[in-house]
C-alpha cells in the first residue's frame, strides 16, 4: 500500500518475472504479524525459519509443484532475513536445497548504536520480547515511540515520531540487549549458499559502510559473497538499478554456473 511516506510497494520485487520462470513465490507473515506474540523484528534466527517454514508448506500444498530448490530474496528488513536464512538453512531445513541468497541493501547493523529512526523502536520491542532484554536508555517519549510499535507499521511510527520533540533516548543500551544485537549481525558464520548483496552508494537508511562492514565479515567468515555496488543510488532506486544483474544472478545458480565472489584484500 502506498503512502506519502512510502511511495513504493512495499512487496516483493520483480514478482512478475519471477512468476513468468515459473517460480512457486512464497512470502512469510514473520512470528507475530497475522498471528500471537510480539513481532521478531530483525531476530535474525526467527526470521530465517518462518522463511523456511513456509519453503517446507509450499512443498505440501497439491498442484503446486514446489520442489526443494530455494532462492532467498529479501530487501532491507528482508535482505536482513535472506542472510540469515543462508546461515540457518543448513541446520534448521537441510532438506531443502538452497541455491542462493540475494539481498537488496541489507540491515546488518542497525541497533548496535542508538540511531533515531523508526525501525529502532520496532527492534527494541522485538527483543525486549525475544531475549528478555531491559529497555534502558529511553526517555518516556522514546518508551511511548516502542508501545505505538505494537499497533502501527514502520511508517506509523516514523507519523508518530514527527508529533514529538524528544529527546527519546539518553543513555546506553543495557548488556542484554547489547548481546542481542550483536547477534543479530549476519556474516559473523559461515553460509554453504553463495551471497549477491546488492547495494546503493547514496542509501541514507543502509549506510554502505555498514555493508562494506558486511562484506569483510563474511568474507572472513568464508562466504561466497560478492557486492555489487550502485552509484547514487538510494535505499529505494537501487532496488531497479539492481534488476537486471538479480534476475541474470538467479538464473545463473539455478543453472549450476559458478558464483562471483569478492575476495579479502592480499
């Protein structure tokens, strides 16, 4: 649904030139939206297995025809979820064959420090409920900002958030939650899939230092990643910018053709 604030479909993308490969599309309600409990915004683990949750249901519904071959694809919030469905698959569904993961401008760090932008009170809400961690270090606007996190969208709270002056939060996170976020960074283990992350040059949301940050880790860790980069493109244009060479990507690993990989620095 489009909005002043969010001027593009908030959906999946290329999803008709997905459809027209003959793809089985499926698209998780992460733990907490459409159902009990609190929604695990950005915990990595959960999100990775309500994407491979329902890759496994897929597979149950008759006439279907979903097999076990699985590509990962998510954006933003989504890209987050897509790296950690590649460290997670192998433990959690290693039935399923997972052939790659693509991620448009990916959260990786977001949290680690306190930054004000409303994606920050949906992830303090997240795992306050997910890891029992105190909430410290917010002022009672910025407390008021994680309550509206229970019944409104990213967007609501970015609306609600532009009623009140702040400050919202004046001091630091406590251990709990520092351990929490901290685990929730991906590329810190090793993903059997190969990687394509794909990322804007001028994206205010996912700084792209934080992906080149990404990049390191994960070619530490012994990822097949490779990073592609987008110049002057936005948390937003780079989602088109990057089409051609997403789709190119796919159909390659479904073809069983080598991943492009970035390599550490000699």
């Amino acid at each position: 649904e489009r909005s002043e604030t969010a001027p593009i479909d908030y959906g999946i993308p290329y999803l008709n030139d997905f459809l027209k490969r003959g793809f089985v599309i499926v698209a998780t309600d992460y733990y907490g939206l459409g159902g009990p409990g609190v929604h695990q915004y950005l915990v990595g683990a959960t999100s990775a297995r309500n994407g491979l949750d329902i890759a496994r249901a897929a597979r149950n519904l008759p006439d279907v025809g979903a097999g076990s071959e699985v590509i990962t694809f998510g954006w933003s919030q989504g890209g987050h979820a897509a790296l950690f469905t590649a460290e997670e698959q192998p433990g959690y569904a290693g039935e399923l064959n997972h052939r790659g993961a693509v991620a448009i401008a990916p959260g990786t760090t977001a949290g680690i420090e306190y930054v004000n932008i409303p994606h920050i009170y949906l992830t303090m809400r997240a795992y306050e409920s997910a890891y029992y961690a105190p909430l410290t270090g917010l002022t009672s606007q910025g407390r008021a900002l994680v309550d509206k996190a229970a019944d409104v969208s990213v967007t609501g709270v970015f609306q609600e958030s532009a009623k009140l002056s702040g400050p919202f939060f004046t001091g630091i996170w406590d251990p709990t939650m520092q351990k929490a976020l901290a685990m929730n960074v991906p590329g810190q283990r090793k993903s059997p899939t190969p990687i394509l992350v794909t990322q804007g040059t001028k994206d205010d949301v996912v700084l792209p230092e934080w992906t080149g940050q990404l990049l390191s880790r994960a070619l530490k860790a012994g990822d097949l990643i490779k990073v592609s980069w987008y110049d002057g493109a936005t948390h937003r244009s780079v989602i088109e910018a990057a089409k051609p060479e997403i789709l190119s990507w796919i159909d390659d690993r479904l073809a069983g053709k080598p991943a492009p990989t970035d390599t550490l620095p000699q």
